[in-house]
C-alpha cells in the first residue's frame, strides 16, 4: 500500500502523497482549511474529524489511491512529553514506577486516559540516563481512528511534529548539526531542537499573548530564544545552529525580516516535489512522519 501523511496548523491541514522509493518528493499535496478554525489548540473536535475524513476521502478519490497507510504528524502541545531521569543500572520495574511518578506530577487526570509510549532510553551522567516518554490522551486515538476507520487507510503511526520530524532528519545530512526546527502556526510558534540527527528539546512561543506587532513578535521572540540557547550551548558545542522554518505561508514569508535579526543561517526545507500546487513548508512534517 502507498504511505500518506497529514499535518496540521490551527487553521488548516495538509495531505501529502510521496513518490515510492523516493519519500522525501512530494507527487500530490493538497492543503484544506478547517471549515471552524481550531480553538483552545484542540484539534480533534467533531467538525474538525469531520472535515479531515471529508478532505481524505476527496484526496483518495482524486489522486485514485484505493488503500494507504496513515500517517499523522500532530501539534506539539497535542500531546505531553518528558525526559525521565534515573539511575542507569535499574530495572525495568524501578523505571516504570520512576516514569508513572513522573508523570502522575504533570499529568491532568488520571494515567489510565493515556497512552504512555517510552521512545528511547540514551546516557545522560556516568550513573544515569534518561528515557523520552510520550502520553497522548487515549480518547484523541479512539476518535481519530473512528473517524477514518471506512475509507480503507490503515493506521501507521500517530505522531508529534518533534518526533516525526526526527525521522526526517535522519534522512539528511545533519549527522554534525544542531538544528532549530521553527513551526509557525499562530498564535503558536513551535521550536524544536535537534543535535547529531536527535530530538533534544522543544519550547512553544504563544504570540497571541505578545501586543507588539506580529512581524516584530516573530522577529524578536526566535532572536531572544535562540540566542539564549547558543549562549548555553557554546560551554559544551562550538557548533552553529541552522534553523528551518515552515508552517502558515503568510508568516514564512516574512523570513527576510526574521533573517535580518537572528544570529543563524535560515534554510528553507529540503523537499522535492512534482506537483506546482505543493506547499513545501507544509510538506515537511507529512514527509517526516513518513520516512
């Protein structure tokens, strides 16, 4: 079966169809709004499931897929990440007990209405590591699923922007880099931060709450924090962050003004595409989830 993936702004979400045997090249892409923009940051309302299983059911039909894998690339602030720290000789039973306690700290509600997904375990001291844990509300999958469960797709993967964006990554020439990844999805900015190929850490700008004006907002918010972060990073690393932005094309197009006050390169994503009408800055957290 072909792979297809979806990502999603507050405003809109995207389908992507990638070339087989070459993901990262975009055959078909079609970007369509939300019929009600999506508010309070949730997205899987009934009239947004509605109009992602309408918009589905259209881009299948058009572009003549019979059967697909899923791919589902979703707002950090969707879902609830951590890093677990414990010590690097336990067991399994002491870091379950470690990961439940964490979570049982920051998690509304109780732990039974999430799905908990324990993505990887890496050093952080000589005596310790630290596990990457995952929680997505349990009703979110539930809804998400019924509401495609009869246009033949299957499921493949469920993912938040920073961790499919690491697959794509990975796929790159980014094995000695430290990457800013930058989605502009107003009111919300999302900044992820990659180094060597892996995911590291994410912090979300909410403009909205910002009265300055929205280029200046943009401009100034990405300068401060990514200064703040290279001012930390230059005790450990000497090397240089390179940032990739992409989301709402009203405000990627204000790059040059961004550019003129940020102490980085900024790149446009690196994707391919054959069809004119493919919005590449959109594209490629549907790829990343694909890869």
């Amino acid at each position: 079966m072909q792979h297809i993936g979806i990502s999603f702004t507050q405003n809109s979400f995207q389908i992507v169809l990638p070339a087989e045997g070459a993901p990262r090249e975009v055959l078909h892409s079609k970007q369509i709004a939300f019929s009600e923009p999506a508010r309070n940051f949730r997205l899987f309302t009934e009239s947004a499931l509605n109009d992602i299983r309408e918009g589905l059911a259209q881009f299948l039909a058009e572009f003549n897929v019979s059967s697909a894998y899923l791919n589902v690339s979703i707002p950090f602030n969707q879902a609830y990440t951590s890093w677990v720290f414990m010590p690097a000789a336990a067991d399994k039973n002491v870091k379950k007990k470690q990961v439940q306690w964490t979570l049982k700290q920051q998690l509304p509600g109780e732990l039974s209405r999430y799905k908990i997904s324990l993505l990887k375990e890496q050093p952080h001291t000589d005596t310790s590591v630290k596990i990457l844990v995952v929680a997505l509300e349990k009703v979110l999958i539930r809804q998400f699923m019924a509401a495609v469960e009869d246009l033949n797709v299957e499921l493949n993967s469920l993912l938040i922007d920073s961790l499919a964006l690491e697959s794509f990554l990975q796929t790159e020439e980014n094995s000695g880099n430290v990457l800013q990844l930058v989605k502009v999805a107003f009111p919300v900015i999302e900044n992820h931060f990659f180094e060597n190929g892996q995911y590291m850490l994410t912090y979300l700008d909410n403009l909205a709450l910002d009265d300055r004006p929205l280029k200046e907002s943009v401009a100034e918010i990405v300068n401060g924090k990514n200064k703040e972060y290279q001012q930390g990073r230059e005790k450990e690393s000497r090397q240089q962050i390179k940032a990739i932005f992409y989301g709402d094309s009203t405000l990627t197009g204000w790059l040059p003004e961004v550019a003129k006050k940020i102490n980085t390169p900024i790149e446009q994503p690196a994707v391919s595409g054959k069809d004119t009408n493919t919005v590449h800055s959109l594209a490629i957290e549907a790829l990343g989830c694909i890869i």
